[in-house]
C-alpha cells in the first residue's frame, strides 16, 4: 500500500560550475586585496596572502573541479539514504546534515559519515541539469533526503 510513495533513486552527479569558480575567484581576490591594505607589516600580510590562496586552492580543488581524494563526486539518493562517492571512488553512507541549505539558485548539501568528517557538496544552476536539480529541490523540501531524526 505505501508502494506509491516510493520514489526512484537519484543521483546527483554535478560538473564544474563556472558560478561557483567566479564567485571562488572573487572572494578570495577581494580578500587578497583586503589583506593588501590592512596595517599591519609585510611578513605577516604575505602569510595573509599564503593563506588565502592555499584555501582558493583547497575550494577548487574541493568544490569547483572536484580532484582531490576527499571531494564528493557524486550522491545517491534511494530509499534508505544518501551514499556519497568520494574522489578515491571510495562509497559511503551519509546523512544529511541539518546544517543543509536549499535554495531555489543555491544548494548545500552537508552529509554525515561515519567516522570520516563531514562532507560538503555545492550546487549551482550550471553544476547539474535542470531535471535533476528540481526533483532534488522537490525531495529536500518535502522532507524525504534521507536526513534521520
């Protein structure tokens, strides 16, 4: 009788997004330029500046162009849960975190796994097809992503 509520597995499987890789490159620019002109002495603004690009580097590497080991290539979404495959081609179950954000431009999806840290995957309009994006939406919304009591 609850067969009718079941619904299809799906997977997420997101590209480069060239949103998130804009928005990327300008925030850690303006921070670059915003740690130019604080006043402080140059060693400890160079180490400002080193910092910010190792933390663009790990975002690309992460989110935009996913290569590292830890990123999150893809997720599956069935009837009992999230499965994450990482960059290794390691698959683990997870959670969805309540810390998610879902937008109608913006997606965050924040899993749980366990024993391993928590893992982030972002979504933008050009990072995953339309369809896919709209019935994620819709099941996120609705409450059915697998996120546990």
């Amino acid at each position: 009788m609850a067969s009718h509520r079941r619904r299809p597995p799906l997977l997420v499987r997101p590209r480069p997004s060239r949103l998130l890789a804009g928005f990327v490159a300008l925030s850690h620019g303006l921070a670059v330029v915003i740690a130019l002109v604080l006043p402080i002495s140059w060693p400890v603004r160079l180490a400002l500046v080193l910092l910010i690009a190792v933390s663009m580097g790990w975002s690309v590497l992460t989110h935009v162009w996913p290569r590292t080991p830890w990123a999150v290539r893809e997720a599956l979404l069935g009837g009992d849960g999230w499965e994450i495959t990482l960059g290794t081609g390691a698959r683990l179950p997870a959670k969805l975190a309540p810390s998610t954000f879902v937008g109608t431009w913006l997606m965050v999806l924040n899993f749980r796994c366990h024993r391993w840290p928590r893992r982030s995957l972002v979504l933008l309009p050009d990072g995953v097809d339309p369809q896919t994006r709209r019935r994620l939406r819709a099941r996120l919304r609705l409450g059915q992503g697998g996120s546990g009591p």
